[in-house]
C-alpha cells in the first residue's frame, strides 16, 4: 500500500509539473511595437524626424529679413532628390555678404532649426575634386562643411516635402529667404528595371560623333631622361650622361557598377600603377607601388518611363556626407548584357557597360 501510494505521489508531481511547464511554454510574448512610418506632408512629424547638421531646433517662426547690410543669396527654387536614411544636401549661392550660418524651417513646421558653423563637426575644408572620377563617375567632387546637411529618417513615406532658409552673418543680420523642395524617392526598381540588377563592367566611351574609345584598360608607360648623381637617380634634360628608363607604369584594372535588387549599389576601382622611385641606387633602380583600389557605396532608383538611373553616392564611408552625391543618367540602351548611359550635365558624353 505504501509503495502505491509513493508511485501515485510521483506521478502526481510530475503531472503537476508537466503542467506547469505547458502552461509556461505556450505563453505567447507580446508582439514587438509597430515602427509606424513617419509622414512626409506633416512638417512637425518630418521636423522631429531629421537630423540638421550643426543645427539646433527652436520654437517660432523663420526669422525675417532685416535688408540693409544682410547676405544675398541667389534664387533657387530647386528639387533635391534623396531616399529614405541618407542626405539632402543644399548649396546655397551667395552673391554677397558674408555667412556665418543658416536659418532652415520645414514649410508649415512651428520650429526652425539654427545651423551655426562656429560649432565643429571635424576639420574644416575647402570643396575639393574627388578621386572617384572613373566612367559616368568623372565630375563627382565633395561637399565641404560650409553646405547645407539635412539627414532624412529611415522610414518617411515617399513624397516629397519643402523648406525654407535664410543665411545670417556674425551680426545676425538675415538674408533673404530661399524655399527649395525634397523628393524622397523609392530605392531599387520593380520587374521593369530586373534587368539592371548584376554586376556591369565598364567597357568604353565616346564624345558626340566620334569613335567609341576602348582603351580604357590598355597600359600606359612613360618613360623619362635620367642620370646619375652620386649613385642617386635624377632627371634631365638630354644631355650626354642622360639615359631613357621607364619612370611610369600604369593600368587600370576593374571599373564595375554593382547594382543589387535590394537598392544598394558599389562602385568599384582598381587600377596598378608602378614609379620609379628616384631615390634608389643607379645600379639597381626599383619603382614604388603606388596602385589605388577603392569602393564607392551607395542607393540607386530607375524609372522605366522616363529611363532615368538616379545614383545616390555616399563615397568609401556611408555615414559620411562630405563625399556624398547624386548622379542622374539617362539610359539610350539596355538588354540583357548591355548598358548605355549619359549624364544629365553632359549628354554628349556615353559610358557603355556589360553585365559580367
């Protein structure tokens, strides 16, 4: 009867705890919260939403014009196109006056933002021509701090919305006021555009009329007079102790556009270049590796209708604005394995790529 008893007592704790443990493992955990998207046409939702480089935000209106003694800036009235996470970037035109900052409001909002270019976000710089300059790529330069960094949400809905800015200088003296727009448009493409997803390799180029030009890879060697001075390499100019070497030798090797079907892009470079380095011996000269490789990253958006490829470029560091661009380029052709394309700023330039 005891050991009865006993098996009983043990089945009956077990039951228990099988229970208990069922009871635990259907317990279904909350549902995480819903990030709702931001809604481009509310201008206090966008306001609180972006991210002003340099900017403070202050309740009230945009400050008004105070005439006399004030910076000028030149009309604008333009469409900067960007995609939700990355950039818009505005370079106001100052035709006098001097600049100490900014005054930017989102159209409708009940708070502006005070840019002030007294407070450093990392060393100061003049606008430079960029290295990333291969291809439809050639005329990219780098946006330096004195420019306009509106940061956008990662989930804004795509529309387009506008704002409003006024410069100021050191004694607060306000210009007058300059009203652009932002369209925040849709990374990647739909089924009409599958056929731009892949990796394309740069082939050839051609201006207006002329000739493609296919030698984009083909080596290039330049050769110089040298002599010895003192068992050290030195130029000159024909003269009886005057040798011809080869000072230089270069080739490119790889220019691709990667475009994946999520949206994202890279933009590939390599090249090999090899020189001479004139501070070795006369008897045994050697060259210095000076080959560069880099990748650009970044966003593309195709419209089908109107074949139109834009590419939003943020240079080798996607969280860094000063080398961030936007490309727009027409496509005269694409297939299966070919793609032609032109810039907006220069249509008499063609870029033909094949898909590898």
């Amino acid at each position: 009867m005891k050991k009865i008893l006993l098996v009983l007592l043990a089945t009956g704790l077990t039951l228990y705890a099988c229970k208990k443990d069922d009871k635990t493992n259907t317990t279904t955990p909350p549902p995480p919260d819903e990030v709702k998207p931001v809604n481009t046409k509310d201008p206090q939702a966008m306001t609180a939403a972006i991210k002003v480089f340099y900017g403070t935000n202050t309740k009230g209106t945009l400050p008004a014009p105070t005439g006399t003694g004030a910076p000028v800036l030149k009309a604008s009235n333009k469409t900067i196109t960007t995609a939700n996470g990355y950039y818009a970037v505005i370079n106001p035109e100052i035709t006098s006056g001097t600049v100490a900052g900014y005054y930017l409001q989102i159209n409708g909002a009940d708070s502006y933002f005070k840019i002030d270019y007294s407070k450093t976000r990392g060393a100061r710089k003049a606008q430079t021509v960029s290295k990333h300059n291969e291809g439809i790529f050639r005329e990219l330069g780098d946006n330096s701090d004195s420019l306009i960094v509106i940061k956008l949400p990662e989930n804004a809905t795509l529309d387009t919305f506008c704002i409003t800015y006024v410069a100021y200088d050191s004694l607060n003296h306000v210009s007058n006021p300059i009203s652009d727009c932002i369209a925040i448009i849709p990374v990647g493409g739909g089924t009409e555009s599958a056929a731009l997803v892949g990796t394309w390799s740069f082939t050839r180029s051609k201006y207006g009329d002329e000739d493609w030009t296919s030698d984009y890879y083909t080596p290039d060697t330049i050769y110089s007079g040298i002599r010895c001075d003192n068992d050290t390499l030195a130029y000159c100019g024909g003269t009886s102790d005057c040798r011809t070497v080869i000072s230089s030798h270069y080739w490119k090797t790889k220019l691709e556009l990667v475009l994946a079907a999520d949206g994202k892009l890279t933009n590939v470079y390599e090249d090999k270049s090899y020189r001479l380095d004139m501070h070795s011996s006369c008897t045994d000269p050697t060259y210095l590796d000076v080959s560069l490789s880099y990748n650009v990253y970044g966003v593309w958006s195709y419209n089908p209708t109107t074949k139109t490829l834009i590419l939003i470029l943020t240079g080798e560091d996607s969280a860094n604005p000063e080398s961030y661009n936007v490309q727009s380029v027409q496509l005269s052709e694409l297939s299966a394995t070919k793609m032609v394309m032109y810039g907006a700023n220069d249509p008499t330039y063609l870029t033909e790529y094949t898909k590898k």
